[in-house]
C-alpha cells in the first residue's frame, strides 16, 4: 500500500503557551510565517499537481504548537478551509497535532464535525519527573485522559 501524501501547514507555536527545552518551532520547521488560511487551498492544488498521480490518498495536516488550543475563531478558519478541500474531493484526511492537555470531548466533537481523521498527541514521556523538567506543563495522568 502506497504511503498517504501529507501535505503540511507549520503553524510554528501557535496555541502553545509553553517554551519546553527541546523545543524550536520556529527553527523546526524552518519558517518565520504561519500559514493563512485563505492561503491553503492554493497550496494544496501545487501539491497535487506536483504529485499527480503518484498517491492515492492525500491529507493535510496542521503541526507545531497546539492547534486546539489556537483561539477558536483561527481555529475553525483552518478547518473550514482543509474540510472544504475535503468535500471536493481534493483530499481524504484531515490531521493536526496539539497538547494532551488540550483536547476534550468537546474539542474532538468540533474536529470530527470538520472531518479530522487523526489528532497526534505532543507525548514526549509518560515520567511525570521527565515531564517536570523538560517543562512540558502537564502531567501522566493527563496523558492517558487524553488518550
């Protein structure tokens, strides 16, 4: 089975609040900008006709920072956008990545209304002294309520 095309949108510690040890959004990805939504279906259609042919499924996905935790307007810009890219057609998925911390049970109901297929969740340990230290701002037994 052919690995899917996930076309990525670096939204560089957008929703985060914190600043952890091991982390750089901005260098990571390599970007001074974030992403516009009005911008994204323009995107997308130069991925597709740069892949053409070559996947037969495509997903956009939304990394850095903690996308649920973007104020809900932007929010909701953002998957307006990849949800009408979704209806067409254009793509199958929908993925984003955000804070364990982060996500409830009304976040996920706004995301499945919006066609998210997969939330990554931002888990770098399950030690809440690793967790401590590192600066993460949440603990364990958040980890496995989000889950």
């Amino acid at each position: 089975m052919a690995r899917p095309l996930i076309i990525p949108f670096f939204l560089p510690h957008a929703g985060c609040p914190f600043t952890c040890v091991f982390c750089n959004q901005w260098e990571i990805s390599g970007t001074g900008e974030i992403i516009r939504p009005e911008d994204i279906r323009a995107q997308v259609l130069e991925y597709l006709h740069a892949h053409k042919g070559k996947c037969t499924r495509t997903e956009v996905a939304f990394y850095g920072g903690s996308f649920t935790g973007i104020e809900q307007e932007l929010q909701q810009k953002y998957l307006e956008a990849a949800y009408a890219l979704k209806q067409e057609g254009l793509i199958q998925g929908i993925r984003l990545s955000t804070r364990p911390d982060y996500i409830d049970r009304n976040n996920l109901e706004n995301l499945l209304a919006y066609g998210v297929t997969t939330v990554e969740l931002g888990i770098q340990s399950l030690a809440d002294e690793v967790l401590t230290m590192s600066q993460r701002g949440y603990t364990a037994e958040c980890v496995a309520r989000a889950a």
